[in-house]
C-alpha cells in the first residue's frame, strides 16, 4: 500500500484510482487464501516451511 500512495506523486487522481483498485483485491486476496488453508490445512505447513526456509537463506549471509 506505501508504493500505491507514493506511486502518483502528488496526482490525486491516480491515488484514489491505486486505491480503489489495491484495497479490494489484498480484501479478496485475503479472503482466498482463508480458504484455502481451511479446505487443506496443509498448505500452513508447507508455508511454514518456505519461510523457514527463506530466514535461515537470509540469516546465512
């Protein structure tokens, strides 16, 4: 959401237009991926693993 408000650089219009697009889809987005993980739990696990995964990569440099 910061790069949709710093994005227009002062243009009014594309601010209302970046957010009125952005805001419903991270809504819907979020909506989505709840679901998913309701209808297969597994998905948090292997999530988990990714970003354990990605710290112990970032943390090793």
């Amino acid at each position: 959401m910061l790069g949709v408000g710093a994005a227009p650089k002062g243009n009014l219009t594309l601010l209302v237009v970046g957010l009125v697009v952005n805001v419903p889809l991270i809504v819907f987005g979020s909506g989505l991926v709840l679901r998913l993980m309701q209808r297969a739990p597994v998905v948090i696990v292997l999530a988990g693993r990714f970003l354990a995964q990605r710290t112990r990569t970032a943390t090793r440099y």
